[in-house]
C-alpha cells in the first residue's frame, strides 16, 4: 500500500492543532494536518465566546432588577426575545469561527489538510477514513474533547442539551435542569435562568463552579443560589414523566422539565484513534502518559496538545501545549517548558477564580490565608454588585504568594494579576508594595492581602510597609 | 501668650492628614490635628466616590442604547428621575463619608483635634482662628486643594458648578457646559451627558483626559465626542444672554446654557497658611519647594502631603505622602522613599488611562510603541464596547516597560496590570510569558504587547516566546 511521508502529523485543527502547526511550518518541516471535523476551534464555536454573549445578554437584562435603586424607571417593562438572543450570540459566534478560519485553515496550502479522520496502524503509521496511509516521523494528537453524556440517559437523548447544541437553540426552554456545576453549568445555568428559563441547577459533588475553598465555596452557592435553585450532594436521575416531559431526580429532591443541560465534563476524543496500536502507555482514563513539559508520550514519537490530554482544558493553555508539541515534534528536541500559573476563570456573575494552587492542596500548616468580604467595598457598593468573598494564600514562614479562589464582581481581571504576581514568585508584602487606585475592585484584593500579610512572618524591610526606601 | 507645645501638627485632617496621622500616633508622639472645615476627605465628599457613583447610573442608563441588537426590547422607554439619582448619589457619599469618618476622626481621643484654621507665626509656630497657638518641632500641611474658578467669571457664581456643588444638586440643569477636559470635566461631563443634560464640553487645549498620545488622544476626543460636542483648542469666555442664562463663547462656538460646570483643575489650600512666615522657599505657584521622596520642604522642620504639593492629587498617592511625611515628621530621619509607578484612570466609558512614563516625556529615539485597536477585540465585541486604542511604550534596546495610554473599557483594570508590571521593570517579552485567559479584555493589552515585541531588540531567550524552559 503507498504511503505518504512526512516528517510531523498533526491530529486535528481545533486551538491545539492551529498552534503546533504554527511551531512546524515555520520550521520548514513537511506537514500534514488531519481533521475530518468542522474546523475552528472549540473555544470559538461551542465554548468560550458563544458563551460569553450569552452571558452579556444574560447580565444586560438581569441588570434590570438595581435600576429602582437609582431612580432608573421602567425596568419591569423590559423584556427578552430570547428566539433575537440567540440569533445574536450565533452572529458573534459566526464571526469569531470565521476570523478563526480566515487566519488558518482558510489559507492553507494545497494538501496541507486532509479532511478525515485518522488512526494508528503502527507508532508511526496512520491511516485515514479513507484508508490512505501516512508516515510520520512525528505525530501530535490533538483532537480534543467532546461533552460527556451518561450512557443511562441515552434514552432521553433528544431532550439533553451539551454546549454543542445549546447555540444552535432557536428558542430557549421554559424549563431545564442543569446537571453538573462546573464552569459551563454555571455559565449557562445562570444565563438562561436570567434569560427566562425556570432553571434547578444540580451537582453530585458539594461544591460549585472548581472551587475547593469551603468558605469561598459557601458564599457561591448562596449567591448563585438566590438566581436559581441549587441541589448539591447528590447525582442526578432521569426518568419519563407521565407528561412526557423529563423528570430530574436528585436525593429527595424532584422536578419536571422540558431539557436537560447536561455539563458534566468533557471527554477526551481517544476511541477512534486505536492507540493500542500506537504502542503507547495509556492511563486509567485511556489516555497516553505524557510529560506535560515537553508533551512528549513517554519517549515515543508522539505527543499531546490540548484537551486530548484532560489537563487545563482552556484556549491559552492549549495554545501553549500546541506551541510545545510542535516545536518539540518539529526539533526532536524534546525541550522541557515551565507551564503558566493556573487560572480558571468562571465568568459568572459574579465571577468565580481559582488562580495557582487551589485550596485543596495546600499544606494548612505552613498555609496563611487572607480574606475580604465583598461587602463593604466602596466600588462594588456602586456597581450595585457587593455580594461575594476573596481567600488569597502565602506561604506563612516566606511570605511567597501561592493562590487564591474568589467569588467577586469584576474577578476575572483580580485574576490575571494575582496569577502574574505567582507567576513572578512575589511575596504578599511585594503586592502591598504595587499601586492600588481608588476606588478599584483590585482594592478589595489589597484588603485581603493586608490581611494575609498580618498573618505571615515575612514583613518588608521598610519603616514604611507600602514603600520602599529610595 | 500661652502656648501649646507639642512634637507633631497637622495642617489638615482629609486623606493625606490622616495617613500622616496613622504613622505619628503609633510612634507615641505628641500630635495635634488642626481642621476647621468639613472633614473625611475630599474623595469621599466630592471626588472619586460620588462621582463614580453619577458615572455608574449614567452608563447603566446609557447601556439601553445596545439593547436592540439583542432582542432586549423596551429600553425607548427607561426614563431616569435625576432627582431620585442625585439623591441615590448623595445616600452612597453619605455612607462612604461616614465610614472614614468612623475610621478616624469620631475615634479622636480629647484635644486630638483643634476645629480652627491656623497660620504659621514662625517656622516652628502656629496660631489658629481663636488665637491660640501651637508650637510644633514638625509640622505637616495637608490641607489640600479646592476647584478653580478664575476672578473674570465671579459676576457668574451663581451658575457655575465645581465639584464642591455638583453632587449637592436636588436635580440636573437641561443644558450645561463643561470647561476643562481633564479627569473630572470627562467623568461628570459624559455622565450629565448620558443622564440627560444638554452638554457641550470645552477645553482651550488640544488633548483631553490628560493624554499626551497623540494617536490615544485623537481616538479618545472621537469617542467622547460621540456622546456630546466637544471644543478643543480655545479658552472658554462666559457672557450674560439675553434671555438671562449663560452665553459662553470659544474661539468661533457658542453657545447658551443653564449652568456651566468649571473643571479647571485644583489649587492648593495655602493662602490663608501665611507660608511667608513659615521662612521656607516658595515655588512660581506659590507652593513650598519640597522633595517628594521625604516630603520636607527643604531642611525645614516643615513637610507636605496631599493635593497641597499639586502633584499627583489622587487618593493612593496622598496616601503614601501622608505615610512618608507622618514617618519623617515623628522620626526626624527624613528617609528618601521609592515612590509608586504613577496611574491614572480616567472613569469615563471606555475609560482612559494613562500607566508609567507618558508618550510626551519619552524620546522617540529610544523609545518603541506597540499598538491596538479595540474594534475587533472578541470581548470588546461580546461587551458591545469595541471601539479605544491601546498604546504601550518600552525602551527599544532593552524592551523594559515605559508607559501607556489607552483609552478602552475594562482600561482601570489593564492600567493595574500594567502598573505592577512597570513598577517590577519587567520586560515586553517578560509580559507576554504570563498567563494571558480568554476572552477577557488583557488580550486586547496582549495583542499590543506583541506589536511593541516586535518592535524591540531584546528578545527572550527562549525558542517558544511565550515560554521558558523549565
């Protein structure tokens, strides 16, 4: 059987895909990119940006109920075409897909793309739908993660909506239940009980939208709770009701709903790639054991991008694990990078933050935790938005800074520069340090951080805490 | 003539008095507070606070003009009752006034504070309105600043608003002019504008908001002009109409209004102080020539904090002159202090910023600029917010952050982020190895970065830009 050569193989076109092959071809290497599904990234089409219109429709009418506060008169007049809202965050949707593609796949070379799907013969040997073969000196796997659905609810399938569905609805339900209350359960739960739909969110687990802080956990699901009804601590059931309709069971709790939001997670898109045949270690989820340094498989010629990998399944980070693949697949090299500090951001309203190490993971003994309730901050007094709690973490003896979860308006921006500060190894009093203007959200972080500071042993070597001598 | 002896005064009790205060109490010194007006700070009553609490009801009433690009119907007919939003404005004042004043002033122990005036007898000798007097080893004058009213407009009083009257208005006037473009003329113009006044705004510069890009400024005058004419490039003059109101004329325009807000700028609070006596040297402003690092005038027992020096009169910065000048004032040890990268936000929407070094002070020879538009930024676009500039400075050779100014929403927050960043001389290419979330408005910085990266010599060291190797 003929074989077509080529030094590097990419699975996929998605975030992952687009970056490695941004690290090879400059590199000169001969190319080929495989990928039998819609291109243009999942961030794009189903996830991150179509979303976050939602939401901004979402939050612009919610933002009707502060108005009286102020004297602003004929809120309760508003009201939603939610069939227009939709067609509108589709609008965006569209443009974001196409400026996606107009910068990648849209300009492709002949042959660069082969539009299929593959799976492994030999380590080194693929072949696709079609069955042509390819050889490869190199292969990157990035073809991505699709939601979960339990196989018990296959019966009530045409009644559960993933995010793949959800932006292609004409109209929204009038009722649903949201099953699983991560990010996307959040997001979309909070979106459409403020677009109108009688919402019941739902989560086996006791916690919600990542976090691992009880207190700042404590305080999502009370202010999450008052937009919607919050079942924790048990999972969810599904059965016919007599009226057709679903009916959603969750320990003694019930309800009766038009569709099921199903935001349980995604999985990894490994079963068609046959990797027992890739002769590759795979984990006890099925996917290949790789070093998330260098995202090499063991030391095959294979590697991970993306959220094949099941790791920080998020546009930067894919973009950042496409980057090394490639230039690892591209070199040979195997070149070892220092990944970015984490950061998950749930663009809630209010936001919910997990920046560096979470909660969970810290050592309580040699932990020191600063807090600050949202409450009587000046600038979330006058956004009319001051519900909500920020724990920021040092380690006690050095001062270092290490972490913090959140739930506060205006997070997402808290966010970026507490991660950059971890990222830098600065220590608590560092940040005292920075200027705060007023009156900002990021003083509420400098009231926790005041607070963290009190708590750890290292202090600024400065008569003054705020400044440093000249 | 008795006099009171003790080791400290201060001249003041607003946000620089007070901070000063906080570093001579815990040092067990003898002190005295002299305030004869209203105390809890000028931020508090007339600045920051209320006035972005006016900022936040004029944008949420402004934000129905998007509505029906999403099927949110109804926004023709919100009506705002300005009565009830000056009212909501003063409630929200009232309670920020009264949290600085229950942090500070209300717990003054017996005779902490002397409600008079005072003047300077002799370098070392105060005497207050009733004549007592008050001989002091130091002497901090904070006693900050008031609005600017030239003598030609006094026959207009009446009908002229500063910020001392704005936010005592039971309701708006229907047209008004705004002179001066600075920060307040912007903040409170554009919210007049938006809660329904007839506004023109007026500044006898080229450049509003305090920009010195001209590129930023051009973008910003565009912007703002959308909401209320603006013009530039000639001094306002105010005439009596016929008709009774306020005629005022700038270069070719006219125009009659009700009211005419003055947003000139703030002149320090030192006539009534008698500096002559006070044996220090003067500057041509008639302000004492002092060092910013120590706060002393000169080797006198005397130091400034506050909007009293006319420089950087914001609440963070008086802040920390109040710690320098209240540490130098107990200790005598006049210790030189780093000070703070300078910031400054314009609230309005979008906001306008201006971070670190401005454009005007650097020299294009060594100095590269990195730019981008807001227009086609995802989350600008989610927001419905896309139109600003970005423009961020470093030094060509060694690619370390200068500057930046900008005008785009979320801008308070990039400015934060990029402020830290300076402060810490951090390089373009250090910037573009943090962790950058998507989509959030610091891609929109993170687009800029990579333009400026471009355009600098130093390049990290690294074969993935983004990335170091582990």
């Amino acid at each position: 059987m003929e074989e077509r050569q080529v030094e590097v193989a990419i699975l996929g076109c998605g975030s992952a895909g687009l970056n490695t092959l941004s690290k090879v071809r400059p590199a000169g290497k001969n190319v080929v990119v495989i990928d039998g599904g819609e291109l243009g990234t999942t961030c794009a089409r189903v996830g991150c940006m179509p979303s976050k219109a939602a939401i901004q429709v979402a939050e612009d009418f919610h933002r009707r109920e502060v108005y009286s506060r102020f004297g602003l008169e004929g809120g309760e007049s508003l009201s939603l075409d939610t069939k227009e809202a939709m067609e509108y965050v589709r609008d965006l949707r569209d443009n974001f897909v196409d400026r996606v593609l107009s910068n990648s796949s849209d300009n492709f070379p002949e042959g660069l793309l082969i539009d299929e799907y593959a799976k492994f013969i030999e380590p080194n040997l693929l072949e696709t739908t079609s069955g042509q073969r390819i050889r490869a000196e190199r292969i990157v796997i990035a073809t991505g993660s699709r939601p979960i659905i339990p196989d018990a609810w296959n019966e009530f399938r045409d009644d559960i909506i993933t995010t793949d569905e959800f932006f292609e609805l004409e109209t929204l339900p009038s009722s649903a239940v949201v099953i699983g209350l991560g990010v996307i359960g959040l997001e979309i739960g909070q979106s459409m009980s403020r677009m109108g739909v009688d919402v019941t969110g739902i989560d086996m687990a006791n916690t919600i939208g990542g976090l691992t802080d009880p207190e700042v956990n404590e305080q999502a699901v009370t202010i999450m709770g008052k937009g919607f009804p919050i079942w924790l601590g048990a999972a969810a059931e599904l059965s016919r009701a007599e009226d057709g309709r679903i009916k959603v069971t969750a320990g003694d709790n019930s309800v009766v709903v038009d569709k099921v939001f199903a935001s349980l997670g995604r999985t990894p898109n490994v079963e068609s790639l046959d990797l027992a045949a890739a002769g590759v270690e795979l984990n006890d989820r099925g996917i290949p054991v790789y070093n998330p340094n260098t995202m090499q498989v063991g030391d095959s010629p294979i590697y991970l991008a993306g959220d094949i990998d099941g790791d920080r399944p998020l546009l930067h980070e894919a973009g950042d694990e496409g980057k090394i693949a490639g230039y690892n697949a591209a070199t040979g090299s195997n070149t070892a990078f220092k990944r970015k500090t984490p950061l998950n951001i749930v663009f809630s309203d209010p936001n919910i933050i997990q920046v560096g190490a979470c909660f969970a993971e810290l050592d309580p003994e040699t932990t020191a935790v600063g807090s600050m309730m949202i409450a009587p901050v000046g600038r979330a007094l006058i956004m009319a938005n001051n519900r909500g709690l920020i724990r920021v973490y040092a380690d006690k003896a050095s001062g270092k800074m290490l972490g913090a979860e959140m739930i506060t308006v205006r997070g997402e921006h808290l966010a970026h520069i507490l991660a950059w500060s971890i990222q830098q190894e600065l220590t608590v009093g560092d940040l005292l340090q920075m200027p705060f203007y007023h009156p900002v959200m990021e003083e509420a972080l400098q009231a926790a951080l005041y607070d963290l500071y009190s708590k750890v042993e290292k202090k600024n070597d400065t008569p003054i805490t705020e400044l440093r001598p000249l």
